[in-house]
C-alpha cells in the first residue's frame, strides 16, 4: 500500500462514482409518487417500494415475529368470555369489561388477523431470517408509547379508562387513513397495500388490544395522541416530491 496505489485507488473510485452520478442525475421523485428521468421516463412505481425517506427509516423489532405459538398466543389471544384467559384483574374499570359476544368477535378477529400477519413474515417476507433481527421501518412505535407514558403520566396501578373494541376499531381506522399511492384503480390499491404491508403489521403487533392495556397501561387521553402522532410521523416520513433520488442513491454506494 504505497503513495501511487492510494492515488491510483482514489482516482478510480471518483471516476466510478462521477460516472455513476452522471447516469442517475436526473432521477426525480414526482408529484404522483413515481420516479422517473428527465424524459419522463418511469423507473420505479412508487420511490423504494414504500415511498418512504431514508432519513426516517429505523432498525425495529417486529415482536410476533420471534414468538413461540404458547407465548404468541399468551401475549395476543383474549377471551373474555373465560376468567382466565381475559384481561389481567384491575387493568380496565368496572364495566368496560362486559364480556360481550359483540367484544369477543372483534377480539377473535384481531387475533386472526395478527396470526395471518405473523404467517405471512415466517413464511413469505422473512422465512430465514434470524428471530432477533431487527429490520427498517419508519415511525419507532415503542418510543412513541413510552413517551406517551412520560407525557400523560401513567400510573401503573390505575385501571384504564380504555375499551378494547375502541382499541381495535383505531387502530384499524388509523391502518386505512396511512395513504402512500392514493387512487382507488386496482394498480394503485395493490401498490398502496404493498407499500405499507410491513409496517401496518408492525402497527397491529405493538399496539393489539392486550399490549396497550397490561403492558403499556395506557388511558383514553394517551392512546389517543398515540394514534395522531403516529398519523403525523409517518406523513412526516413520506418522501417529497422533486427529491432528487439518483444523485442520492449514486452517492450512497
């Protein structure tokens, strides 16, 4: 490793990057959500597959991920209808909890829903990878929670003023309002639906009906302003349009 190889190293890798920069100068994100050249010519659907700014991507866990089928079903399944496999004693106020066939439904669909998720990442997205990676995704959730812990200052020891069919119809709301392709084509409708697969799966997993009451312990007022700041951050973290994209990606090789 002499002067002249050094030299000679760094004058290749800076024409090989200057080419690359030259290639992709004009790769623009556009006001629809696609990218494309200064032709008009379309490169990508929708800007890295989810349309979200690398400056806001995350390394997070996804928890239904590593689980066991005994501790998935431990940390997620609710009946209400049977004393020992409902909520924890003391974690909601006297009468929320009626033990409804209308609450067990939505219960036993939420529960559904999360073991579909968790067989679609085993088997289709990750079906090797190792259960304690983490993987990138915007807006951190559990911060977020544990700020609304700071914030509203929860007492663990107080019952929840929550309902857990308001839990779910929330998150389920907030799950349809995380627009990246707008439209209603079917085109757009699977490209919206793939641009936010994982992260609407990480949503359901960190904020089911079980977790927010016995582990974050989270009242009305809290939960509330979880569901708006996540709406906000992942605006927030949506790329803009007229991002210049291929210079970025050349130079970030």
């Amino acid at each position: 490793e002499g002067l002249i190889d050094t030299a000679v190293k760094t004058a290749e890798t800076g024409y090989i990057q200057r080419r690359l920069v030259k290639a992709l100068e004009d790769l623009m994100v556009c006001y629809d959500g696609t990218v494309r050249n200064s032709l008009g010519d379309l490169i990508q659907f929708v800007y890295g597959e989810d349309g979200i700014d690398g400056a806001f991507i995350e390394r997070q866990f996804i928890d239904t991920y590593g689980y066991s089928h005994k501790a998935f079903e431990r940390a997620y399944r609710v009946d209400v209808t049977d004393p020992a496999r409902g909520f924890s004693p003391g974690v909601l106020q006297v009468g929320l909890d009626d033990s409804s066939l209308e609450l067990q439904a939505k219960l036993d669909e939420e529960y559904s829903q999360l073991r579909d998720d968790r067989k679609v990442l085993r088997e289709f997205i990750f079906p090797r990878a190792d259960p304690a990676e983490q993987h990138s995704l915007p807006v951190n959730l559990s911060r977020i929670a544990q700020n609304a812990q700071q914030i509203f200052r929860i007492d663990r020891r107080k019952p929840s003023d929550l309902e857990p069919a308001y839990i779910i119809d929330s998150v389920k709301e907030l799950c349809k309002r995380l627009v990246v392709v707008p439209g209603d084509d079917p085109l757009s409708r699977e490209a919206q639906d793939n641009a936010t697969l994982m992260f609407r799966m990480h949503l359901r997993a960190t904020f089911a009906a079980r977790r927010v009451l016995e582990e974050f312990h989270l009242n009305r007022e809290a939960f509330e302003w979880v569901i708006g700041e996540i709406e906000a951050r992942f605006n927030q973290s949506l790329v803009n349009p007229g991002e210049m994209c291929g210079t970025l990606a050349a130079q970030s090789i």
